[in-house]
C-alpha cells in the first residue's frame, strides 16, 4: 500500500484528491494549514488509512515537525503531491516585497523543502513528486496575479531541476487552468462566465500522473 503525503488538504482539489485516495485504500498524509473541520469526515470515514498534521509548509520548522511525526509513524513516502497555494490579487501599486515573498515562500519554497525532506526516501522507493502548478505560467497571465504568476513559475524550474536530481523519482508538474475553488475569490454571479475544469477531472490527471514514468514534464490541463 503506498503513501501519499499531500499538501494543502483543506483546498477544494485537496479535499477531493485525499477522498479518492483514501477510497482507493491510499495511506494519506493530509498538511493543512488552517480549517482542519473540512478533513474531520474523512479522519471519522477512514480512520485506520488517514494521518493529519498541521503545518505551515513555508516554515524549515514546521517542515521538521511533518517529518518527525511521519517517521514515528514508520510511514514511508511513495508520493509527495504540493498541491498547496496561495495568491493575492490586486492592483500594481499595492503590490509590495511583503506580497511578493509571502505567496513565494508557500508556492515554491515550501514545495521545495518538501522535496529536500522527503525526496531521498522517494527516490529510494522509485516514487513521484507532483507540483500542483498553474497555466498562467504558459497563456493566461494577468499583472494583479504578479505574485502567484511567479512564484508558480519557479514551482515549473524547481520541477525540472529535481527530475534531474532524483532520477530514479518521477518528478512533473500540472498547470491546470480554472478550477472552482475557495482560493479563486470569484463572486458566484461570475462563476457560470467561466468554463471551471471538473474537480472530478482534476484529481483523475494527479492520480494518473502519480503512476507516469515520465518525469522533468509541466503538463498543461485545461478545460
């Protein structure tokens, strides 16, 4: 039975990913930052299959935290899925190095100290890293996502130069376009204007990308 840790449990894609893991009797590490009500009816559902730990994934302590309670519960990392994001949309000029380095440090750095925390074991055990990016980094970019735009393409290099690292892991990323979620701030009246990828869909691509053999790929989904 292989391990999942994912990351950004408590999002949309998150909560969807770790409910098809689980009911196809994944082990699953679930990072939440805040809002751990959303993960309490999986813990109930699959108690014996599902391991949560609260974390801020930006911070080297935090990260310390994950993997001494991942290793006193003897769990082996098969899959690390950094799945979680953050953004902050808003005019140029409120733009600051605050807003900058906030959204870097959960989208790329922290993603980033995974892999070094985790990526030997991966390795080891012929695993995947995914890297939950997004296509604005390819077509659809837009200045008041400056930061989130950015920091997703560092996730794109950091993908391509772990793949060169670990080359017995399978390391991608996919850069989906629309997903309806709570970090897209979108008023509800908007939502029907916008072709949305089906979650459904969403999670079926990261599950099949974990058992790919490619690997340095940024895969692009869209609608």
């Amino acid at each position: 039975m292989k391990t999942v840790l994912l990351t950004g449990a408590n999002g949309g894609l998150g909560r969807a990913l770790a409910k098809e893991l689980l009911r196809q009797n994944y082990k699953v590490i679930l990072i939440y930052h805040n809002k751990k009500e959303h993960l309490k009816k999986l813990q109930e559902q699959y108690d014996k299959h599902i391991y949560i730990i609260q974390a801020d994934i930006s911070k080297q302590e935090d990260i310390n935290h994950i993997k001494k309670e991942v290793q006193e519960k003897n769990l082996q990392i098969d899959v690390l899925i950094n799945n979680a994001g953050i953004d902050h949309v808003s005019e140029m000029e409120e733009k600051n190095e605050n807003t900058m380095l906030e959204v870097f440090k959960v989208n790329t750095l922290g993603p980033f100290l995974l892999a070094k925390a985790f990526g030997e074991e991966i390795e080891k055990n012929h695993g995947s890293i995914i890297n939950i990016s997004s296509d604005n980094t390819i077509d659809a970019n837009d200045y008041v996502t400056l930061e989130y735009d950015v920091s997703k393409s560092g996730l794109n290099m950091l993908t391509k130069d772990l793949a060169l690292y670990y080359t017995n892991a399978h390391v991608n990323a996919i850069a989906f376009s629309w997903l309806d979620t709570e970090q897209n701030q979108i008023p509800e009246d908007i939502k029907p204007m916008i072709s949305f990828i089906p979650m459904s869909r969403a999670v079926k691509k990261v599950i099949e990308m974990m058992e790919s053999k490619k690997t340095g790929q940024i895969e692009v989904v869209k609608q």
